[in-house]
C-alpha cells in the first residue's frame, strides 16, 4: 500500500509548526535584545498579530518603553509577519 499521500500531507503540518516555531524563537530573541533583559520562550504567546508576554510589571514595562522599536524590528527581520500590538 502507498503511503506517500498521508506522508506529504503530513509534511504540511510540520512545516506549519515549525514556521510557528521559528516565528515565535526570532520574537522572543528580539525582545530580549531590545530591553536587554532574557525573555523565557513559555511566556510568550503570538495570536492574531498580538505578541503578549507574562512576567513581573517591571518586564512588561521595559517592554512597553520599547514597544515601537520591537514591532518595528519584527517587522523588519520577519517579513510576511504582521504584528500589530504588544501587551
């Protein structure tokens, strides 16, 4: 039996995945750059072009000072990416 149907359909999926992956490795390292401050990888969430990230106030508001310089490099280095807010 051919079996090569369900493995390229799977393949679709774990490329999906990965570029989720990838997308949300580039957000948190870019992040942590701008406020020079480590970011921990579980705390952020990406859906609908809106980046939250959990953590103490004083993170949230180094990220918030810097906001504009973030979305403004996301933009930049992850093209095709449309983030629209940090919260």
């Amino acid at each position: 039996m051919d079996y090569n149907h369900i493995t390229s359909f799977l393949d679709k999926f774990k490329i999906i995945l990965f570029k989720k992956e990838e997308t949300k490795n580039v957000v948190v390292k870019t992040i942590s750059d701008e406020i020079s401050h480590p970011v921990l990888d579980n705390s952020v969430k990406i859906k609908n072009g809106i980046i939250s990230v959990e953590g103490s106030p004083i993170l949230r508001s180094e990220i918030l000072i810097h906001k504009k310089q973030i979305l403004t490099k996301l933009k930049a280095s992850l093209l095709g990416s449309n983030f629209l807010d940090i919260i």
